[in-house]
C-alpha cells in the first residue's frame, strides 16, 4: 500500500496571505489528523477528522481550519498567516476501529509540508 | 489530561554500545502507547506501540520497549545501536476512548558516534 501523500512538501507564503495544505491517507483509512511540528513547542495536534466530520481539535485559534472529503482525503486551511506559524505540518491517517479495533490507534504519518512565512 | 515526559533531550552513544531512551507519561485515564522516529527532513514512522498484552514490546530496526503501569513509564532500549540509528525519538500517548489524538513528548535526539 502506498503511505500517507502529503503536497506541497514546501511552501514559502507571506504574512497575511493565507495557504491549504493537502493529505491523501493510506488506502481504506477514514481517520486523518493534522499536527504542528515547531522547534519551540514540539509536535501539538491540531485537529482530526473521520467520514467528513471533525471529530477532535486542539488549541489552536479559529484560522486553522481542515476539511475532510468523501474520499478520505483532506486539506488543512490557514487564514492570515503570521511568523509563528512557520513550521513543518504533519498528516497522520488511520484505520477504523469499528473494523481494526485496537489497531486503529495506530497513526501512520506523511512527510510533512514545511511552511515557512516570511 | 495527558501528559508525557522525555527527560533527555540528547543521547550520545558510541557505534554498537546500547541504549536506553526514557519516558514517563502522566493520565488521569488508560492510554496506548507509542514510539515514533523521525530522521532529518522527514516525517515520522512508527517503530513501535504498547496496545495491550504482553508489557515488553519489540519494533522495528531492533528495538524494543517496556511497559511498566507502575512506573508510568515506556522506556525504549536497542541492545546495539547503529549510525543510521542517529535520529530524533519521540514518545506518545493516546486516549483509549477513540479521541486519536496523540500527545507527544518534546523528543530525544540520539546521536550515534563511530
């Protein structure tokens, strides 16, 4: 089975602009996650999300948004970009636990879009 | 809330000598645990996970890790390291109440020196 795809893997974007992100999970995965990864404060989850519906989210502020689609795949918002929010963001995706049960806790991560801002 | 614990940022150890990398975690509720690994411009690949059964779980590239409830830890150990083991090592933990969202310790970088 192909991995989790994850594009741009770069992207250089200015303050103020904004920028999506996109996520294609493993083949039969319905669950896909998002998180940040900074020097400063490590890897923090942003938000997941299961059969189109956003099923958790972390603290971060109203202009990080995702969005989930019928296929599985998903794309990840960010509105008025600031300095801050550079950073390599993360897809993971895993499988159903109404049919994998335990082994659905298991995330299986992309490459990651680095998103510098400048 | 969860909470996880890498108390070394940095492990420096010579080619073929073992290792351990610690981590404690904190949760008020049972959670599964993980470990991940992350080489340099990459993302992260699973090496290992505590799910239930047996507390001594073996991963890939050799390593293996110990579950210990009353310790609240999940040590990771390989008995012989390699160069190509030089990487960032980090712990998580998740909720088993099907919230997948995995909560991360700040990392651990081994560097394996010849």
């Amino acid at each position: 089975k192909a991995g989790v795809t994850q594009t741009p893997r770069y992207l250089i974007k200015t303050r103020g602009q904004q920028v999506t992100l996109s996520c294609s999970p493993i083949s039969g995965h319905r669950s896909v996650s998002w998180y940040q990864q900074t020097p400063g404060q490590g890897l923090q989850f942003l938000f997941e999300y299961f059969s189109e519906t956003q099923r958790n989210k972390g603290n971060f502020p109203g202009r990080f948004s995702g969005r989930q689609f019928s296929n599985s795949r998903s794309e990840m918002n960010v509105s008025t970009l600031e300095l801050g929010d550079s950073a390599l963001y993360l897809c993971a995706s895993s499988s159903d636990a109404g049919t994998s049960g335990r082994s659905a806790y298991e995330q299986y991560f992309g490459p990651g879009t680095r998103l510098t801002v400048t | 809330a969860q909470s996880v614990t890498q108390l070394d940022s940095q492990v420096p150890v010579f080619e073929e000598a073992p290792v351990e990398l610690r981590c404690n975690y904190s949760s008020s509720v049972s959670v599964y645990l993980f470990w991940y690994v992350q080489y340099p411009n990459q993302g992260l690949q699973l090496l290992l996970k505590y799910l239930s059964g047996s507390t001594l779980v073996k991963g890939i590239n050799g390593f293996e890790a110990e579950f210990n409830k009353s310790q609240t830890s999940f040590h990771l150990r390989k008995p012989s390291v390699h160069i190509s083991d030089t990487a960032e090592y980090f712990c998580a933990v998740t909720r088993m109440d099907s919230s997948y969202k995995l909560i991360f310790g700040s990392g651990t970088r081994l560097l394996v020196r010849p």
